[in-house]
C-alpha cells in the first residue's frame, strides 16, 4: 500500500529511544515484507527526518503541519485519499510491559508478545527486535541513515563523543558533575557533546564541539575517526548501536535507579530477549555495559 500516512510523531511521548528502536523497526519490517512501498508518506519532527529520508519518497514535518492539513496536503499533492496510521499502530513498550509483565520490563524477557495492535494491513509483530539473526536486507534498511557528509568539526582528526542527557524532568537527567568528569578525563581528545542543555560556551574550546543537532551526532557517531560513544543508558546512547562502526567504543553507564539491569543474572539475558529492544544491536560497535561509579576507570582506557 502507498496510501499511508504514518504519523510518528507522539510515540513514546517523543523519547528518540521508543521511537527508532520499536515504532521505526517496525515500518521498516512493513517495507521489508511488501506491506507497503516506500511511498507511504513519514509525517514527523524535522529532526529525526534523516532517519528516514535515504529510504522513503515523501517526509512531511509537523512543524509545518497539523496531522489534518498534512492529509489534505496529500490528498492535494498526490490525488488519492491517504490513510493515517498514528502511534498506537505499535504498542509502546512500556504499555506492553504493564500487559504482559505486571510493570516490570524483566517479566517480558521470556515471552511471546504481541507489539502491534489491530491494523488496516493485517500486520502482526510479536517480540521487539533485538534478535541478532534480522536478514541481510532488514539489516541494511534499519541502518540506512542519512549523515552529514562534512562535518562541522574534525574531518581530519579523531574524537571521542558523549551524550549528556537532558530533559529536564529528573529521571537520569545528567548534572554538571557527570559533565565534568568527562572533561577531566579527555586525556587530550577531541571531544563532541550532544545535548538538549544549554552548554555553547563550551565551544569556545578548540578541542571541544557542542551540538544539540541529532543529526550532527548520528553523523558524528558514524564517523569512523569516533574513537568511542559515552551515554548513560537511554536512546541518545543506544543510537551507537545502529550508527557506529567497527572501531568504536560505547560505553554504556548505568545511573542507580538503572543499575538492576547489571546483575549478571539477568544482564545476559535482557542482551539476548527479543523483546529487550533498547539493546537492539546493527551494527559491529563494542559494548561495555558499567556501573555509573566506574566510568572514570572505563575513561582512561580510550
């Protein structure tokens, strides 16, 4: 079907990590499987466009549109009626966790669940995608991604990247001191800082790039002069695993209130499930899952 419209823009209530690990997965598994066509029409927030823009025709911005007048947009455009699909195509999964797993994510790892609810094209997805045997061609569309091809800092040298999360709402927010620990221990990197906090006065550095463009630090991330990814736990960090190359580190920290996914008991498994879609792995980066407490240690070894 090309008269889709998919609206992506409320899922997950915008977190970048439920939307490019679960709902993105998911359109992606459509066009693999001949249920659509890369007509369909990606209506979303301008940022995350490139995320899409290598693979479908037709990106609309809800910057610039209502999800009605984007319809009557296309109805205009194109001359056939289109069809929205929004967010609840996919089951969030922290909906998904309440449903099957009494409100705990570890519940789910086992199980058979179903991640989509009923739909106009008969489309059925059980377990999220963190299996490590996607085909060949499911593989390249999800990490057919379009970077910049130039970028704004060190072209010729290389660099380490961190993700200081920010959202302002205190869960795993990261504070100035987390920041100041990774700039005690650049050991004379170049370093790239991506984040929603206002932090541009650190651009008076020459050694140091600040962007909040995600654009800008998936292709910062892809680079292959990126020595390593630094992140707490969330989708800014898991990002590395769909964008870097071979000869990058991530480093993944785990705030307290995250730590329960370390123990050993179940750190292997959550890797493994299916249904454990935030440690979706695309690519050949390597891991290093640690405590909070230990990043400093992790710092010295790039």
């Amino acid at each position: 079907m090309d008269n889709i419209i998919f609206s992506l823009g409320r899922f997950g209530e915008g977190a970048l990590g439920d939307e490019f690990h679960a709902l993105r997965n998911c359109i992606l598994d459509l066009l693999n499987k001949n249920y659509i066509t890369k007509d369909v029409v990606i209506y979303c927030s301008k940022d995350r466009s490139f995320l899409y823009e290598n693979i479908f025709t037709h990106i609309f911005y809800d910057e610039d549109f209502s999800i009605e007048t984007v319809k009557l947009k296309c109805l205009e455009q194109f001359g056939k009626e289109f069809i929205i699909i929004n967010n609840d195509f996919c089951i969030n999964p922290l909906v998904s966790w309440g449903i099957y797993g009494d409100g705990d994510y570890k519940n789910v790892l086992n199980k058979n669940i179903c991640i989509t609810r009923k739909n106009i094209l008969n489309y059925d997805r059980i377990n999220y995608f963190n299996s490590k045997n996607h085909s060949n061609e499911f593989k390249k569309l999800v990490t057919n991604i379009s970077y910049l091809k130039v970028l704004p800092k060190f072209n010729d040298e290389t660099f380490i990247v961190y993700h200081h999360r920010f959202k302002n709402t205190g869960e795993w927010d990261q504070k100035k001191y987390d920041l100041d620990i990774i700039l005690k221990n650049q050991n004379n990197h170049n370093l790239v800082i991506f984040s929603q906090c206002d932090l541009d006065y650190l651009n008076c550095n020459q050694k140091i790039y600040f962007t909040k463009n995600l654009k800008e630090y998936a292709s910062f991330i892809h680079s292959k002069n990126c020595l390593a990814v630094i992140s707490v736990w969330s989708g800014g960090g898991q990002l590395a695993s769909y964008c870097s190359s071979a000869n990058t580190k991530l480093i993944m920290y785990f705030d307290k209130c995250q730590e329960e996914c370390l123990k050993k008991e179940l750190l292997y498994k959550w890797i493994n499930s299916e249904n454990a879609f935030d440690f979706a792995e695309f690519t050949d980066v390597k891991r290093f899952f640690i405590k909070k407490c230990n990043l400093e240690k992790y710092l010295k070894h790039i």
